[in-house]
C-alpha cells in the first residue's frame, strides 16, 4: 500500500477517535473539505506541513501518523551465517 493511503487511514481513525468532524479539521488547518478527504483516501500527497497542522489539530505526534509506513528491516544471513547459527542454537 503507498504511503500517501497508510497515512491518510492514519489520519482519518485518529479524527473520528477523538469526535472531530472532516469540516472541522479541514478548516483548523486550513484546507478545504474535499482536499482533506483527498489526504485521507490517498489520492493526494499531503505535505509535511499539513501533517504538522494535522498533528498539532488532533493533539498527536506526528510520527504515529507514519507508524504503518515502515516494516522492519529483513535480516539476511548467508550459508555460513546460518550454519554457526544453527550449531550454536543446537537446530
């Protein structure tokens, strides 16, 4: 899933979690309705200082709104990695 969708999700949960109307925070930071819900399906990037805005509007740091944008990092071992990590582990 692109980022602009996970984050735009982000922001519409955390809006209707605390009561706040898609109108009523369109208008506290500054933008019209429909971008707003352009932001909240994905279909427009919004930008940094939107999330700023957002973040400050909804009383959240905005790192949680980038929480889903990152998986953890793949561990690759290779063949003799994975050997003395079996023998150590006894697998």
């Amino acid at each position: 899933m692109q980022v602009s969708m996970l984050v735009g999700k982000r922001i519409q949960m955390k809006r209707k979690e605390i009561g706040v109307t898609a109108a009523e925070l369109a208008d506290n930071i500054g933008v019209s309705h429909q971008q707003l819900s352009r932001y909240e399906r994905g279909t427009n990037k919004i930008s940094l200082e939107h999330l700023v805005a957002i973040s400050i509007a909804l009383q959240t740091p905005a790192n949680w709104f980038l929480e889903d944008c990152f998986t953890p990092p793949k561990v690759h071992m290779n063949n003799q990695y994975t050997c003395v990590a079996e023998t150590i582990l006894g697998l």
